[in-house]
C-alpha cells in the first residue's frame, strides 16, 4: 500500500570520536505540520500547496462584484437574513417573513453572517463562496495524497480548481458551492475513517453530510451509499463493529440535519413563513417532493419536475457529454471512468483494507451514482448541477493515473494511459470545436500534445523517460492535454459577467439548448414583470427561455433578479417611500420579481406565491387581511416569475387588487396604492 505517512524519527547515529551523540528529532506537533510540512515531504511540497491555494483563490476572488448579485432569488434571502435573525433561520425570502426559499437555510447562513460583519454587498456575499472553492480544492488534494502522495493529490487539486462549472458556482451564490464543500469535506473525513476504523472520523463524515443535507437535501444522500460501502469493506476491523459504526454515523446524520426539520415542522403554521415549494406549508413534503421524487421523476411542476418543456436535455448515458452539459464537467470525465476501472485492476488482489482500492470506490461510487442519477432524471435538471461531479473527477484522475504509473513497465497500463491521454485529447478538441469562435487554435495543440504524449507513454518503460527534462515535457504535455480547454473555459467564466436563475461556464455557445423549467410556472432567464435592461444592455437573446447563457447585468442594488433588469430610479423612490411605516414596501408576484425590487430599495417585498408564482401562499383572505390591517404598502402589478399571475391564488389577488384599487403607471410599471381605495 502507498499511502504516504509520517516517519518516525529515527535513533540517533553512533557518536562521533569526541562528539556527543546527536539528540533524537522531535516530533513536530500539528501546527508545525500545517507550517512547514510533514518530515518526509520533499521539500517543494508546501510551496507548491501554498501556490495551488493562493492561485485558486485569485482565480475565484478575481473581480468577483462583477457578477452583482448573481442570483438574486437567493441575494433576496441572504439580505433578510441579514436583517432579521427569524428570517435568517428559516431562509425567508423577506426580513418580514412572508415565505421561504424553495430550499433548507444551510446554504445562506455563512453569506448571511458574512453580511452582518461586512454589511450586505455582492463582495460580502460572493467571497465567502469563492473561499469555500479554495478549501474543497485543498480537501480534494489532502484526501489524495493519502493514497498517491504529494505530486498526484497536487495534480488533483489543479483538476478542480479549473473545472470550468466549478469556477462558475465558487463565484455564485447558489447552493452548490457549500454543497461541494461539504460533501468534499466527508469523503476526506471517509479516508481518515478507513484508515484505522476511526468511529470519530466517521460520526464526522455523518454530521457532514447532515449539514449537506441542510444545504440542498436530497442530493447529499447520492455519495452516502458510496461513503458506506468504502468503510463497510475496507475499515480494518471486524464485520459487526463496521457495521455498528456506520449505524453510529447515521444517527449523526439525522441528528444534524433533523433537528432543524424538527424545529420547523413543531412551530404552528400561523407563526412562521410559509414553506416556500411545497403546496401544505411543510419541510417534509418540500424535501420529498419538490426536491427530493419531484426532481427525479418529474411529477409536475409543484413537485420541481415536470419534463415537459422544461430545463432538459434528453435524457440518457449521452447527456452529461451534450452540447449543453459536456463544456461544463465532461473534459476529464472519460479518462476518470477509464482510470477508474485500470486502478481496480491494478490494485488486484490487495488485502481487504488496502486504502487505494477503498479511495476507488468511495470517489467512484460517487461519480457514477452521481452521474446516473443527473443523467435519467426526469424533472428539472441544470447543468450547474454538474458542479457535483467535479471532486470525484479529480479524484480519480490523480489516484488512478498513479496506480497505472507505477506499474509502467507492463505493458497494459502503459497503453490504458496512453490510450486515455490520447482519448482526452481527441475528446477536448470536440469540446473546443462547440466554441469555434473562441481560441481555434487551441485544439490544435491539444491534440498535438495528446499525440506526443501517448508515444511517450507507449514507450515509458525505456530508460530515455527518466530523464528529467524528458520527463518534464512529458509533464507539461499532459498537463495541455487534460487542463487546456478547461483553464480556457475557466478564463472566459471569470472574465463574463454572469447573473441570473440559469448560468453556464465558459465562452458565448458553450452551452446551448434547454430552458429554466420544470414545468409550468417555471422562470424564464429574461427579466421579470415591471423590470427593464440595465442602460446600454440589450435583453438576453434567450429572454423567456431561460438559455443559460447567463446575460450581462448591472451590479449593485439596482440590478433586477439576477441582475437581468434594474428597477428604475423613479420606481425604486415610490416604493421605498414611507417603507418603514409598513410590514412590506410591495407585494407582487413571484420571487424573482419580489427579489428585485427588495434588492433596489432595501426594504421588505411579499413575494406572492413563492419562487414560481403557484405557491399557495398568502392566499387572498389572508393578502386582504394584511392589506385591511395597513401592513402592504404597493402592489406591482405583472405576470410574476412564472407567467402564472391570471390562475391561482395569486390570479385571485391579482384580480381583487385591479378592481379595488386605482393604478398608477410609472416607466411602464403598474402599481396600485393599497391605501387608496378606488372612488
């Protein structure tokens, strides 16, 4: 087995004619360690790391307010949060609680506390995410180079620093970011488990993946079968304390995400908000329907699914490697796959707790049940989604390239990777060729590169190979061949400003087909009912269809959802008048259009019916109740997020609203008084 440790000191040597003997080394403690190293690194190891670090962290933290508020859906709910402490735990969409995200709050505690250190701004928000792609880049590296050493878990971390979709969310403000994280952080805490059949390490990985759950629910639990089946068959200890382990970590899992699902579902209805994506105002349903079956089989659109006309590719084994997903994940996703099967291989008949094969089925396991599950889903599926996939890639890469290396000599794994690089390069320049447009020539070099490469690798056994400037253009080769198109991609992320419901990674086309959907009552990506284009932006040529082409916005408190449109001066004045004279500014349909207006005034906006406008919530009693008691200041008249505004309880609103009070249209948005009753 090759994992690396740290090597005792050893005893002194025998004393030199009239010297005394030399004192045993002491052992370095564990911030020494973290400072300087273990014992046995060479010593270009922690610079190296340190270099890996900081160039990631400049990459996601490069002009990072340019993207504004990025997703505004969720700026909406990191701003409340900032401003109410009630709102801040539930995930409330407005700092007076009128309804919730369609998500548990996990994912906006960090930038919401961010926001109370640093005031409420794109930077406050986004850097905190940009940090967590720094240290998912570090756990990816420390979590390899258990089982492949130093070189390879470096290699690894520089696969998922420049996964293209991976830039794009450690700069946005959706739940993945954290997601990733943690999820990287338990397969990391699966490793240190395995080792010594740690039950500490493995009650961490549980409560991990509860913190995970809290963070997008249903899709933490892909990588637990993973996680389980690594430490089921490789701990080194006996069958039934495996398994009386992993019922250990699964009470941690429930106990960490459970006891907010608890909290929530024991408070009476009439005293929190409105559950935001599920049709009974319950944490249950909204987990097992909208995100949980809902997404999977596509059971309607109140269920976030709804094939139909949806955000979907075709399903299928092709569709993470199709116009629209494969510029976002799909670079190295072959050779992961191939690298995968000549590892276990390689490995062979290995005792029962070798670490690399346990490693091969924790990363593998997660890619594939991953992978499948993204790739036959029926309901709404986004290609940022595929963020997910980005740790196991790199992963496998780093420690099944070693496994194959090491045994060079034979001929198999010398022509499994030269076969693989050769693969990668042929699979990059189709990639690239979706983009012609941008950097023609670089496919060209990748494939070049590809070419030279697998002829070294098919002759890697000759003693010519060994020699280090040989070796080192071997090395840059390679690294042309898997990190080219991806560092390319990488590039044009940062260098665009991309807002909005639906983003993509990379140049103008790299991802093309597909809409914001799910169903009915679905957004679109063009700016919602009563916003205009920023000055001098024209709207997204996929207005309404929700391309993911991840329109150019403004930044800053004018910006619209997604900074897809601004609220204009003049409107942004009247409805902030008076605002704190009331519990809401406005009211109007759908979050994303709710989101806008609450971002360019600062002040509390009712979103009418949830994210997607069909949320039965308030209803009208309830809004006529609210209105009756002067709590609702403006009503912004529109078709709200999902063209849904005529049917439903917000129809009904909607309606009541036009024959009750008297309209005034101002930069052609309509807006009604509610303290001013008709005649």
């Amino acid at each position: 087995m090759s994992t690396v440790t740290t090597a005792p000191p050893g005893p002194a040597g025998p004393a030199s004619p009239g010297l005394p003997a030399a004192p045993p080394a002491a052992p370095r403690s564990r911030l020494q360690r973290l400072l300087r190293g273990r014992v046995d690194d060479p010593a270009w190891v922690r610079p190296s790391l340190a270099g890996l670090l900081a160039g990631t962290g400049l990459l996601y933290l490069w002009d990072l307010s340019v993207n504004g508020y990025a997703n505004s859906f969720y700026a909406a709910a990191v701003q409340a949060g900032t401003q109410s402490w009630e709102a801040f735990f539930y995930g409330s969409s407005d700092a007076a609680n009128s309804i919730t995200v369609d998500k548990p709050p996990g994912s906006l505690w960090i930038m919401e506390l961010s926001g109370r250190v640093f005031g409420f701004s794109s930077w406050s928000m986004l850097a905190p995410q940009a940090l967590m792609g720094v240290a998912t880049v570090g756990l990816v590296y420390l979590a390899v180079r258990r089982v492949s050493g130093p070189a390879l878990g470096l290699l690894a971390g520089l696969v998922m620093a420049l996964t293209p979709v991976a830039v794009l969310m450690f700069r946005f403000n959706n739940p993945d970011a954290q997601l990733v994280l943690l999820m990287t952080a338990a397969a990391y805490a699966t490793v240190r488990a395995v080792e010594r059949a740690s039950l500490r390490w493995l009650v961490g990985v549980g409560v991990l993946l509860g913190l995970a759950f809290l963070t997008k629910t249903l899709q933490a639990v892909l990588v637990l079968p993973g996680f389980a089946l690594a430490y089921l068959v490789a701990a080194p200890t006996v069958l039934w304390a495996r398994v009386r382990h992993l019922l250990v970590a699964g009470a941690a899992f429930c106990v960490s995400c459970g006891w907010w699902i608890a909290v929530v579902e024991l408070v009476p209805a009439d005293s929190r908000p409105y559950i935001g994506g599920s049709e009974g105002n319950s944490t249950w349903e909204l987990i097992w329907g909208y995100n949980g079956l809902g997404r999977i089989f596509g059971e309607g659109s109140a269920a976030g699914g709804g094939g139909a006309g949806g955000f979907n590719s075709d399903t299928g084994l092709t569709r993470m490697f199709d116009s629209s997903v494969g510029g976002q994940i799909a670079w190295l996703l072959p050779a992961a796959l191939v690298l995968l099967v000549g590892g276990l291989v390689a490995v062979g008949r290995a005792p029962r707790t070798d670490l690399r094969r346990a490693s091969l089925l924790l990363w593998g396991s997660w890619l594939l049940v991953t992978a499948a599950v993204f790739s036959f889903m029926q309901g709404t599926f986004h290609q940022y989604y595929t963020v997910a996939l980005a740790p196991a890639i790199a992963a496998l890469v780093g420690i099944g390239g070693r496994l194959l290396w090491q045994r060079r000599a034979q001929a198999w794994p010398r022509l499994v990777l030269a076969g693989t690089v050769l693969g990668t390069a042929v699979w990059s320049a189709v990639l690239l060729s979706r983009t012609p447009d941008h950097l023609p020539w670089l496919r060209w070099v990748v494939v070049v590169a590809g070419v030279l490469a697998a002829v070294a690798l098919t002759v890697g056994h000759l003693p010519v190979l060994g020699r280090r400037g040989v070796l080192t253009g071997l090395v840059a080769a390679l690294l042309v061949v898997g990190l080219g198109g991806p560092a390319a991609y990488a590039a044009s992320t940062v260098s665009t400003p991309l807002t909005g419901s639906v983003v993509t990674a990379g140049p103008a086309g790299a991802s093309t087909g597909g809409g914001f959907g799910g169903g009915p009552g679905r957004a679109g990506g063009g700016p919602p009912a009563g916003m205009q284009p920023p000055p001098g932006v024209d709207a997204p040529s996929g207005a309404g269809t929700g391309d993911g082409a991840g329109a150019a916005g403004r930044p800053g408190g004018g910006a619209g959802p997604g900074g897809e449109g601004q609220v204009s001066d003049q409107v942004t004045t009247l409805v902030a008048e008076d605002a704190d004279s009331y519990t809401w500014a406005a009211a109007t349909t759908g979050s994303t259009s709710a989101a806008g207006y609450q971002l360019a005034t600062g002040d509390p906006v009712m979103a009418i019916g949830g994210f997607s406008g069909s949320d039965p919530s308030p209803t009208l009693a309830q809004f006529q109740q609210y209105v009756a008691d002067g709590e609702v200041h403006w009503y912004v008249s529109g078709s709200g997020a999902g063209g849904r505004g005529g049917g439903g309880t917000a129809g009904e609103i909607s309606t009541w609203v036009a024959a009750t009070f008297t309209a005034t249209t101002v930069d052609g948005v309509t807006l009604y008084d509610l303290t001013q009753p008709a005649g």
